[in-house]
C-alpha cells in the first residue's frame, strides 16, 4: 500500500495527464459526430483487416479439402460432356448408355517425365474402384496415359509419353481415325499415325479420342495438328500432335471408369478365340 | 500566494469570457482552404507562475478546456488539447531555462523574463497546442494537409494578438 502511494506521489502529475486524455478522448468520441464517425470506421477497417487475414490463414488451411471437392466437381462435368457426347448420337441412348463412363478423381504422387519410357502414380488404387487399363485423364482437354497395375491404395499409369503408348485417335470433323503415339521425346508434342491419306486433314484441326477402345470415351480433346507430311510409299499421314496439356507439370488425374468395359473385353476376346 | 490565485482566477475569467464572446466570432476563411481561429485561451496556462505545480496546470487545463468546449459544441476536443499543452508547458520551461535560473516567484510574461524568451516560449507551446487542436478536431492524419494549414495560419494570428495583449495588459503576478 504504501509503495503505491509512493509511486502516486513521484509519477502523479503523469498519472493525472493519461487519466485526464483518457476521459477527454471518451468524451470527444462519445459527443462529437465527426470524431465518433472516423472513430468508429478506423476500428471498423481495421477489424476488417483482421479478419480478412484471419480468412485467408483459415482458406490456406483449407485448400486441400476445396481441391478434392473441386476435383468431385470437375469429375462431374466431364461425365457430362461424355454424355452429351454420347446423347447427340442418331440412336437414342439409354439411361444405362449414358452413365456407362464415370470419372475418380485422384492426385498425382510421383512422376517422370524425361525418360523414353515414362510412368507416374496416383494416390488411388482398387479401393476407389480403379482397375488395369483404365484410362487416365488431366481434363477434359488432354490425356495422361493407362492404368498399368493397381494395388489397393495406389496407382500405377504409364504416361502418354511411354514408347508404349498407343490410342485410338480421330480429327475432329474428318473422317478415318488412327494411333497415337509417342516418337520424339518432345513431352509436348506426339504423332498420330496411320490416318489413310486419302482423307483430307490441315494444319489446325483438333485431335480427340476417337472412342474405339475400352478406355477413353470418345471427344476428349488430346491437340491440335501442328503439321503432317506422307512419307514416300506410305499410305497414311504421319501426323504431328501438339498436347493441349502439358504432362510435365500435371498434378490432378480423372481415371475413367468404363463401366461395361470388361464385358465388351469379354466379348470382343470370344471372338477372337474362334 | 493568495495575490496569484486571485489574479490567475481573474485572468482565467477574462480570457474565457474574451475567448467565447469576441474571439469565437472572428474566423477568417483564407480562399476556402484553411480557417483561421483567433485561440487566445491557451495563455491562462502560459502565464501561470513557473513553478506551479504540474497537477494544478493538468487540472486547470481540463476545466478551462471543458467549459470553453460547451460553448464551442465540440466536448472534449479543447480540453484534450490542453490538458496537452499543460502537461509540455514544463519540458519546455526546463528546456529554455537561462542561465541564471528561475526564481521561486517568477511569472512568465515580458515583464519579467524579457522578449525573446517569452517569444520562444509561447511560440513553441502555442504551436504545439495549436496543432494538437487541429489534429484532435481533425481527428485523422489523412487530412494532414488541412491540419498544417490550418495550424499555420491561426497560430500566426494567435501569436499576434497574444503579445499585443502582453504589451496592453501587464499584470504583476
């Protein structure tokens, strides 16, 4: 007690000087319009700013979460436009036609991208639902590559860029459909072989899938003609695609799902053994 | 002693009534930009005896600044202003001390301390409440422009009258 009489009686004066501002501040805040205006915006934009900050902090953290649910998303559209794909076909298509292609979307965990045989993995496997030789989208606008083995949490894909590699490829709008394939260990770029050169393509014309295999829907869009030539006593063009999407930086991948794709296997595969 | 307090209450009264009946109706408009205020009051605090104690000037100050607020509508604002000038008014009197030092009755006029010290030392406290008060009514330093101007301006004029009055009006105490 007596210290802190001691300490009034030595630091009073200034004691006295932050007690007398205090109340006049309160007072100019409480009775004047102007200074209560300025008052009350300047703690408003700053407790604005506090939490704008705070926000961005609590949306970094969760970025995962929104990516995956932006992924389900995306995966949701894509199904789509496979279906509208599917629905402006002559034949009317039945319910079970149109939901014959879904889409798991998955990240990618490891890849290579400068090897002449290329391969990457997902972090999806059986469990999810994905099985050897699915095929493995970034987008609806550009391929990835086929499942090649699946254990029960992950994924292993061989890339488009693979010596491997070969899917059944159209031009959009012409007729005749050939391979695609990866010659030039250019991961931007790939030939599209054997389109008879009696069909008439030009520079500029888009690449998509041509629907001719188990593994991707037709439509996807895979790139654009760069340029093709006709080699001497061939009877095709040799074709040179430029990806839409560029492989060495893919993060995301939609494995589609052919949902009757093991029964076409089956049947196509008794044919065969006749 | 009880000759100061009588003449510090009387002149406190002087200068209030002066303040709020003839110097609050003179304002000058300088081009629209900056206003000019006659503020005479803060010499109730400068001419107060040098060593009075710094509780008395705090308290004197918040007084005079509160009343002088009712009738300029603006509480608070004065007084804060003040209370401010108080509180520096002995940092400054410690700061141009002469070298002789102050004598225990001293009061700050020109009478006693000579021009060109009371001219420093109402210059520098004038200024500094002035400014104080255009910042406080301004009450944001977005306007720091108008702030300077205005401070400027009226402290020349307040400056003017103030030592006119002291030529005028020469007290003893």
């Amino acid at each position: 007690m007596y210290n802190v009489i001691q300490l009034i009686v030595k630091y009073g004066a200034h004691l006295l000087f932050v007690v007398l501002q205090v109340i006049c501040f309160s007072l100019i805040i409480n009775y004047n319009k102007a200074q209560k205006d300025i008052f009350v915006n300047s703690s408003n934009v700053f407790a604005g700013k506090v939490a704008d900050q705070q926000t961005k902090i609590v949306q970094f953290a969760n970025l995962k979460s929104q990516n995956d649910s932006l992924m389900r998303e995306n995966a949701n559209l894509i199904e789509n436009i496979i279906k509208i794909e599917y629905s402006s076909d002559n034949i009317p298509a039945s319910d079970s036609l149109l939901n014959q292609y879904r889409l798991i979307p998955s990240n990618i965990i490891n890849s290579t991208i400068n090897l002449s045989n290329n391969h990457f993995t997902l972090n999806k496997g059986s469990r999810h639902g994905i099985q050897p030789d699915m095929g493995v989208i970034a987008s609806h606008k550009g391929l990835l590559g086929v499942v090649r083995n699946v254990s029960e949490n992950f994924a292993h894909v061989i890339s488009l860029l693979h010596s491997q590699t070969k899917i059944s490829c159209a031009v959009k709008g012409r007729k005749g459909h050939g391979t695609l394939m990866w010659k030039n260990m250019d991961p931007l770029r790939m030939n599209l072989e054997s389109i008879p050169k009696h069909e008439f393509i030009a520079v500029g014309d888009t690449v998509i899938t041509s629907g001719y295999s188990t593994m991707f829907p037709k439509g996807l869009l895979v790139g654009k003609v760069e340029k093709f030539v006709i080699p001497p006593g061939s009877n095709s063009y040799s074709i040179t695609v430029k990806l839409f999407n560029d492989l060495t930086n893919a993060q995301y991948a939609y494995v589609i799902q052919n949902i009757f794709g093991s029964e076409q296997l089956l049947l196509e595969k008794e044919v065969g053994n006749e | 002693m009880n000759k100061t307090i009588s003449t510090n209450v009387i002149r406190a009264i002087i200068l209030f009534l002066a303040q709020i009946v003839v110097f609050k109706q003179i304002t000058f408009s300088l081009g629209g930009m900056a206003f000019i205020h006659f503020l005479i009051y803060p010499m109730v605090i400068l001419l107060m005896p040098i060593k009075t104690p710094r509780p008395v000037l705090l308290l004197t100050a918040f007084t005079f600044g509160l009343g002088l607020d009712m009738f300029y509508d603006s509480i608070g604002i004065h007084a804060a202003a003040l209370v401010f000038t108080a509180y520096f008014r002995n940092l400054v009197i410690a700061f141009i001390e002469p070298v002789e030092g102050y004598n225990m009755n001293d009061v700050p006029t020109i009478k006693n301390m000579g021009l060109g010290w009371f001219v420093t030392y109402t210059s520098i406290l004038l200024l500094f409440h002035i400014f104080v008060y255009f910042s406080i009514e301004a009450f944001s330093f977005v306007y720091i422009f108008e702030i300077f101007l205005n401070s400027i301006f009226s402290f020349i004029i307040s400056f003017i009258v103030i030592i006119i009055l002291q030529f005028l009006i020469r007290t003893k105490y």
